[in-house]
C-alpha cells in the first residue's frame, strides 16, 4: 500500500477514536438541560422508587434521589475520562503523564462549562461542587487506568491492525528499559 494510503487510514483511524467522546459529550451535554433537571425527572423517578421500596417515606426517597444525581456526575465525567484517554491512545500515542493531564483538562473544562450553562437557566443550579463532583470522576478514572498500565506490559489501548499491534515488542522494549534504568537509579550510590 502506498505512502499516502497509509497515512490516510492512520487519520481516518485517530479522528474516528473521538467519535465515542464526542457522541458521550452531547449525552452529557443533553443530561445538563433543563429537561433532566430535578423537579422534571422527579416526575417519573420518584413514583418508580416508591414502587420499588414501598416502605420508604418522602424524605428517605428524596434523599436516595439526591445521591443517585451526585452519583451520575461522578460516573458521567469518568466515562468521559476513560474516553479521552482511549482516543488520544488510539490516535497518536502521546506518554501516560501527557495522556492523564490532557484528559483531566478536558474534563475540567467541560464540567466548569456544564455548570455555568446550568447556572444561567432558570430551571437548573449550576454549583461548584458539581465541578469537584465531575472532577473526582475523571481523576479516580484516570488514576485507575494509569494504574493498570503500569502493571501491564502491553498499552490498555491498542489497535488490532494498527501500528501498535505491530509495535508491541517495541512497546515492551521501552518500558522494559525505563523499567531497567529506573532500577540503575535507584542502586546508584
């Protein structure tokens, strides 16, 4: 295949690994509205949870209500996370440390985003314990995925045809002598 070729299917292959975090993005976007606000999903919800827990009274119900939407964020915001981490793997393998803190800006910069939009609305709240909550989820994420990669010899992410499948002897390779050298370091005098 020629020069070109390959390069074009390398493009089209990076550009399509963002198409999961832009689609989760407009979720997420969507989710912020004033569709999704608390006294609009109230209206299904709560009588959902009094069927399913008769015994509970008003306030138990919308305590449970509470946390499940502080739940959400979190969990929201570290699928984003995961996202972003995956394209910018699949694209153009930029280091763990530049991979986590390009992702945890992203995150920040949408949460911070998302509730400001929300603050403007009439029928939302917009707070900055929301952003913390939105930032726990995407630094507990990407601390977890960094995590798993150090103790794995191969990337978490990988292409099956691309050229890190091809590359994963090289791959090892690196780490294997970061690994040595960082050994050679530390027995250093």
């Amino acid at each position: 295949m020629d020069d070109s070729a390959t390069k074009l299917r390398r493009r089209t292959a990076a550009a399509s690994a963002w198409v999961p975090v832009a689609l989760w993005a407009l979720l997420v976007w969507g989710l912020g509205g004033d569709g999704f606000s608390a006294s609009e999903t109230s209206r299904f919800i709560v009588p959902a949870m009094r069927w399913l827990f008769p015994d509970m009274n008003a306030r138990e119900i919308w305590q449970l209500l509470y946390a499940i939407r502080k739940l959400a964020h979190v969990v929201e915001y570290a699928i984003l996370a995961i996202l972003v981490v995956r394209a910018l793997w699949l694209g153009r393998r930029p280091s763990l440390a530049f991979s986590a803190a390009l992702a945890l800006a992203i995150v920040v910069t949408f949460a911070a985003a998302d509730e400001t939009r929300q603050g403007r609305s009439a029928a939302r709240t917009g707070s900055h314990r929301d952003v913390l909550l939105d930032v726990s989820g995407g630094v507990v994420a990407i601390g977890l995925l960094v995590f798993l990669q150090m103790r794995r010899e191969e990337p978490l992410f990988a292409r099956g045809r691309g050229r890190f499948a091809r590359g994963r002897g090289r791959f090892k390779r690196r780490l294997k002598g970061r690994l040595k050298a960082r050994r050679e370091r530390e027995l250093a005098p």
